[in-house]
C-alpha cells in the first residue's frame, strides 16, 4: 500500500481511540460537572475556526466569497447545508478563475 494509504488508516484508528477513550474515561463519571460539559460543546466550534481561519486570513476571492455565502447560509440554515453551499461555491469559483 501507498504512504498516503498508511497515513490515512492511521488517522483513523487514532480517531476513534481518542474518542472511545473520550467515552470510557467520561462514562466512569455518575455526573459530568457543567464547566467540562461547557468545554466539550465548545469543542466543534473550535475546530471549525481552526478550518475557516487560515482561509479567511490568507484567502482570495474565491475562498472569501465562499465564507461571506456560508454565513449568509448559515444564518438561515443549518451546518450541513452552509458546509455543502460554501464548498460548492468554492470549487465553482476555482474552477471559473483558475
């Protein structure tokens, strides 16, 4: 198999040990106290300002315009249609503009 196969099994099986390890370190507790529970909801929003960030600093027109769409379609929407209109518009203006 290819490097880039080896790296990707590792990526996953890494994935879900830390959150079956997440899990069972969690499930040992009767009750989680409210500051952990915050922090754990914070988490994917986290995540995503770590994806967006980069392309919103450094960006061009086209990934610009792919986030000011995506937050004009989050606003109204949900996550998984903002994430699938952005990147749609994203690969159109990329592919339009070279």
């Amino acid at each position: 198999m290819s490097t880039t196969v080896w790296i990707i099994l590792a990526g996953a099986v890494m994935t879900y040990l830390t959150r079956a390890g997440g899990h069972m370190v969690l499930s040992r507790f009767p009750r989680i106290h409210p500051r952990v529970e915050a922090g754990l909801n914070a988490v994917p929003a986290a995540v995503l300002t770590t994806l967006v960030a980069p392309a919103a600093m450094q960006g061009g027109v086209p990934e610009l315009t792919a986030l000011a769409v995506g937050v004009v379609v989050g606003w109204f929407t949900g996550l998984m249609p903002m994430f699938f209109t952005a990147a749609a518009v994203l690969i159109l203006l990329r592919n339009v503009m070279g």
